[in-house]
C-alpha cells in the first residue's frame, strides 16, 4: 500500500517509486479516494506508461511490467486543495 498527501490543483504532484517484478501484472486500487485525482505511471527515465482517471473507470489500474525493475507513480489533483490518497497494489 501506497499513502501520502496529493498537493492541490497546480501546485506539483506526489510521486512515490514502486518496486516492481520484472515481469508480471501490477494492480493499483484507489482505497477511500475514488475521485479527484489523476494517476500517471512513468518509467523511472520519466518515459509516459500510462495514465489513469478514475472518473473513466474507478475500480483498478492494471498494468503489465515487462523487463522495468521500478515504477514511478505520479498523482496530480484534480481539486482547488490537496487530499489525502491511498493505494492498495498488489504486485505478483
């Protein structure tokens, strides 16, 4: 699990490095914040993965890790404050 505080709209982002298998899939599930929140996956380089917004589907994030020993996650608000988030990841 991954927590922390998200800065407000315009005001940076919270980044956190994941440790991840070199291949398999990684699940991330937003615990308590279901919305107000984007979440970017990058390369631990900055190279764009994949982004998520929960207003298109607020369930999961699943991703599949081919050969990338780290992720980086990238939470931007979508909200005038900043808010809490936490997420649940499970990883093989």
């Amino acid at each position: 699990m991954l927590s922390g505080r998200v800065p407000a709209r315009g005001e940076g982002a919270a980044v956190e490095y994941l440790p991840t298998p070199l291949d398999g899939t990684v699940t991330m599930r937003p615990g308590g914040l279901r919305h107000g929140y984007e979440l970017i996956l990058r390369s631990r380089a900055g190279r764009l993965l994949h982004r998520f917004s929960p207003r298109a589907d607020p369930r999961q994030l699943d991703y599949t890790v081919c050969g990338q020993p780290h992720l980086r996650i990238v939470l931007t608000s979508t909200r005038s404050q900043g808010h809490p988030f936490r997420l649940l990841i499970e990883r093989p």
